[in-house]
C-alpha cells in the first residue's frame, strides 16, 4: 500500500468515528409504577417514579396523593399543562391497577402474602413520532411478562403470573385505556417535555466553564497523531532508501 493509500484509509477510520459521535435523537419517557392490594396504616398502596431519558423528574405516591417534581427537569415542567395531565392519568391508572390485583392468578408458590404489582409504561419518540410503547409487568419483584402495546404482542416470561395476560385480553376497556396511555398520551407528555430538554444541559451557574476533551475527543486526537507519525516514517524511509 502506497503512502496516500495508507493516509487516505487511517483518515477515513477517522471521518468514521467522528460519525458514530454524532448523538441519535431519540427519547424515551418511563413510569414505574408499584401498586399493593394492601398496604399499612400510613402507608402508600401505590408509589410512582417517572423518568425521560432514565433521569427522574416525578414521584408519585397515594399517601400524600401529589406528584412531585425531581431534578431540573421537573421544576421546568411541574406548571405545564402535561404535567396536569400526567398527574392526573398516574392517580387514575394506580386505581386501575389496583382492582387489576385480586384477579390475577398467582403460581402457587407466589401465593404468601399479598400481592404486589409493579408496571413499567414506556414510550420512545424518534424523528418526531412515537417509534415504540410498551407495558413490562413484574409480580412481587418477579418479571412476569411484556406487552408491546404498539403491536400488541405478548411475550410471556413468568408462566406462573398468566393471570395478567388472561386479565388484559378479557378486559378490552382496560387494555384499550393503557394501549392509549402508552402510545398516545405518553407520547404527547414526552414531546411536551422536550420542549425543555435542552436548559437541562445547560450547566449550572456555579460550574466553571471549563471544557475537559471527552473520551471520543481524546481518541481522534491520538488517531490523527498517529497519521501524521505513520506519514513522517514513510517520507524517512522513502529518502533512506532513494
């Protein structure tokens, strides 16, 4: 391979990489919700976290009955109108969930105590669409089964908490308020809450304005370093041998 060759295939490895760094733009909004048949005095029956892009920005919880907003993000949107919507959608999907447990069929060695169910609602916008939504269900800390709710297919996990899956296909109204909730209105609350994404990565007043290379950054300098040290051994070894 000639001296170009060589340069001109090291500088593609590196218009590559540079590529892969690009940030894809896609999002996701996720509640997880834990619902109890029974609870103690004082305690809450249903408990609720939501996060976007795996960073919490509410919690919820039937005690106190108020949501409450987390991290930046959250004090930018608790007075928007789908943070309104949120709240009120999490209140009323808690008691759904609730009158969802004494119904569902438990293995027999799951059959201690009452049961708890845990539900995790996601959606992802990508390319200014919803581009998935799904329901994961989980029965006292055990994955039991989940449901893509865009295409409405299950897939079973747990054959011990079918009780779920059998309850959601005789319920259509039930499954067609969560099927709504996870593709519709979780989409539109994320869409919503984009809108302010972008002051959450502005830093912090107090931090010093100090931009340290990252990884990726790090990398392509050495790469390039190398080109050039590749190209100046070949210029020497070319005249050494001329």
């Amino acid at each position: 391979m000639s001296l170009a060759q060589t340069a001109g295939h090291l500088l593609l490895i590196l218009l590559l990489i540079e590529a892969r760094k690009t940030p894809g733009n896609a999002h996701s909004l996720c509640l997880d919700l834990t619902v109890k048949s029974q609870s103690r005095p004082g305690q809450p029956w249903c408990q609720v976290q939501g996060s976007v892009d795996t960073k919490p920005f509410l919690q919820y919880d039937s005690a106190s009955n108020k949501v409450k907003p987390l991290g930046f993000l959250g004090k930018e949107v608790n007075d928007t109108k789908a943070w309104t919507e949120i709240s009120q959608t999490l209140i009323e999907a808690g008691r759904e969930l609730r009158m969802v447990l004494p119904v569902i069929k438990l293995d027999k060695n799951e059959t201690r105590g009452p049961p708890t169910l845990q539900v995790k609602l996601c959606c992802q916008r990508e390319a200014e669409q919803c581009s998935g939504a799904s329901l994961h269900f989980s029965l006292n800390g055990r994955t039991a089964l989940l449901l893509d709710t865009m295409s409405i297919t299950w897939t079973v996990i747990d054959p011990g908490a079918t009780g779920i899956k059998e309850e959601w296909e005789n319920n259509q109204e039930l499954a067609e308020y969560f099927r709504t909730i996870s593709t519709g209105d979780c989409s539109y609350w994320l869409r919503e809450f984009l809108k302010h994404w972008e002051k959450m990565l502005v830093p912090e007043p107090t931090e010093p304005l100090i931009m340290a290379p990252d990884i990726s950054q790090s990398a392509s300098i050495r790469l390039v370093s190398c080109i050039i040290l590749l190209i100046i051994t070949q210029l020497v070894l070319i005249a050494s041998s001329s």
